[in-house]
C-alpha cells in the first residue's frame, strides 16, 4: 500500500525504448509516467496518486532495445 507517493525503481540491461503506463482497476490508463529511449542502469520514477481516488493501480514498464525486450506489472493498493 501507499499513501501520497510511490516510486519505482527499474535497472535497463541495455540502453532502449521504455514506457511505464499506470492503469486503474478496470483496465483504463490513468498515467503515462514515462515514454522516452534511456540509457542501461538504474532508474526511478514518482507516481503521486493526486485527483485519482482510493483503489488499485497497475503499473506495466515495457522495455525495448537493441537485442533485449520485456514487460513487467506490479500492482499497487492505496
């Protein structure tokens, strides 16, 4: 759970295409939190839950370079 802030934190095997898109409980994107090419290391990015109410959020981190690809979802309650 989380009250007014999470933040993600991501390490990028290779320098690619990221995308970390926040949707509601029924499926409807709410965030765009990221749509940019970075370079291999770690990241992190905020999520501040201000005008969205209460429930839950899933967060999907899609990632694409040059030899690798890959999508990650992790749920969150406040």
């Amino acid at each position: 759970p989380f009250t007014n802030v999470a933040t993600l934190t991501y390490s990028l095997p290779e320098n690619g295409n990221v995308k970390v898109r926040v949707y509601n409980a029924i499926g409807e994107l709410v965030n765009e939190l990221v749509n940019e090419v970075q370079s291999s290391g770690k990241h992190t990015v905020e999520f501040s839950q201000n005008n969205l109410p209460a429930g839950m959020y899933t967060f999907r981190l899609e990632f694409t370079g040059s030899e690798k690809s890959n999508c990650l979802v992790l749920k969150l309650v406040h």
